[in-house]
C-alpha cells in the first residue's frame, strides 16, 4: 500500500508509538538494510530508490529509516512496500528540518519474515538545480537525531524489541537513464541516428526542445514501466524503429513525412504508458497528445503528416 506526503495523523501517531516502544530497550540480533542506487536527471519526478532489509534470525514488525543525501537535492514523495513487507503500510515524508526522507514501514498484523530482498520502494523527485553528471552519497540514519529529538530510526522485532542495524549507503546520479538503449539493446547504429535527430532537428526549435524536455523529465519512469510491463516495451520498440526510416531521412535531407499508421502507433504508445504512469507523466502525456492531435507540432519541427 502506498501514501504519500503529508502523513495522516493517525499514521504519525502510529509512527510515534512505534519508535518510543522499542527505542530504549537492550539490542538483539544484528540486521542489515542496504539503500539502492539510482539516476534521474534534473527535474525528474518518481524515481524509485529500492530499501533492501537482510534480517536472517528475526522477525520484523515495524522499519524506520532517515535517508538523506549530501546536497538535499532529493524530496521524497511517497513510498510502496515490496517483496516480503508486501502486507505493510508505507510512509514517507520529507523532513523540512533535516531536509531527509522519513521512511516508516508499519503493520498491525503480518511481519517481516526472516530472509532478505527489498522490502520498499521510495519515490524521490530530483531539483532543478541539481548538478547533471554528478552523484550523492544516499545515507541510512538510525543513530541520535538532535533536529527531532530523539533516534532518526529503528528497527523492531516482533516482540517490539528495538534489533542492532547495520547500513550501507546508497547513491543516486544525477543523469538521464537512456530509455532508447535499455529498449534498442545493442542496435548501437540505431540509438546513435536517435540522438543525431535529436541534436540536429529536435534542439533547434522550441517545439522539439519541449518534446526533449518531456523525455528527460519522464525517462526514468518510461524506462521502469517498460521494464515491468514488456508489452509496452515491445510497442516502444516497435515505434523506434518504424520511425528509424523517416529519422534518417530528416537528418540527411531536412524533411520528413509521418503517414496515418504511424499516427496511430504513436497514439497506441501515449495510450498504454498513461495506463500505468503516474499522475505527472499521464498528465504531461495528454497535453503531448493534445499536442499530437493539433499537427501543430509538426508543421513547427518541419514534418509532413498524411
């Protein structure tokens, strides 16, 4: 289950008791979280960052980590329990204060079982003004918080007994996941003409610098929609490559026309990615239809339609 910022109230009380029951008590058995790693580029919404828990000779009842990166160029916007946590609740809010992540996975009833894996996933959006080509250091913080006055997180066995953690970062780069060669493969020949149309037609006018905007703003949550649903990236596919002949032929000779069937395979596209997009990109997907449907883009980037 999923929420999102700002925590109800019922949730912070819950959280609150959570961490006051178990923080004082003598630490058992030793568990491990390890944050993931990640990309996005500058204003990049949604980008996943995987908590794994390894908790071999435990139970766990409840999990709460600060996760906070160097420069605090990430806020986190919300959360989903994953793999064995699949039967919990997950908050996660941005700490004005600290300028952290909140990360609080709680359950009245089922537990974490012994094992290991990930068991959240953490919706962060990048700033604007984060430095593209650079990464931070994404820390996982249990110890002494003085801005909230009391521990940054805990984690608790089943008995509500606080269990010792141990760490490890994670990183997050700021940069922008190539969604045409995680779906092109090693078709190295075809991705280059891709980024070619991009430099020498979409780059040199305000419509195509918008459509290249859309694609860096969304790429990171196109490519993981791709990744879980691989009739989409069969259809992205498919798209790439029947545009590949009218791509070339722009780039070499400055015009280009795009028929009715390729019309239609680009409206199947936008249709099955807003399904399964988020509130941001299926809105941001139906103005580029909007877009689309005027023609207006075309006649702007010097394409013919028929």
């Amino acid at each position: 289950m999923t929420y999102k910022k700002p925590i109800f109230l019922s949730n912070l009380v819950l959280t609150i008791g959570f961490i006051t029951c178990f923080i004082s008590s003598a630490v058992s058995q030793d568990v491990f979280v390890d944050i993931g790693s990640a990309e996005g580029a500058p204003g990049s919404k949604n980008n996943k960052v995987e908590i794994s828990l390894a908790n071999p000779d435990n139970k766990v009842k409840g999990v709460q980590v600060q996760i906070c990166d160097e420069e605090n160029f990430l806020s986190a916007t919300g959360c989903e329990t994953i793999g064995r946590a699949s039967g919990f609740d997950c908050s996660a809010y941005e700490n004005k204060k600290t300028g952290c992540a909140n990360i609080v996975l709680f359950s009245m009833d089922p537990l974490i079982v012994e094992g290991e894996g990930p068991v959240a996933a953490v919706s962060f959006d990048v700033s604007d003004n984060a430095t593209l080509g650079e990464c931070v250091s994404l820390t996982a913080n249990f110890g002494p918080d003085p801005e909230i006055g009391r521990s940054a997180g805990a984690i608790a066995d089943e008995n509500n007994q606080p269990l010792e953690v141990e760490a490890d970062p994670g990183e997050f780069c700021f940069k922008t996941p190539c969604v045409i060669s995680r779906i092109l493969g090693d078709d190295n020949n075809s991705s280059n003409l891709l980024r070619e149309f991009k430099k020498e037609v979409l780059l040199k006018s305000k419509a195509g610098e918008k459509l290249v905007g859309f694609y860096y703003q969304h790429s990171s949550e196109v490519l993981e929609i791709a990744v879980k649903h691989p009739e989409i990236k069969t259809h992205i596919k498919k798209v790439l490559i029947g545009m590949l002949p009218a791509v070339k032929q722009i780039t070499d000779k400055g015009n280009i026309t795009i028929n009715t069937c390729k019309m239609k395979e680009i409206s199947r596209l936008c249709d099955m990615l807003s399904e399964k997009a988020g509130t941001q990109l299926k809105q941001d997907i139906q103005k580029l239809q909007n877009d689309l449907n005027k023609e207006e883009i075309f006649s702007k980037l010097g394409i013919k339609t028929n």
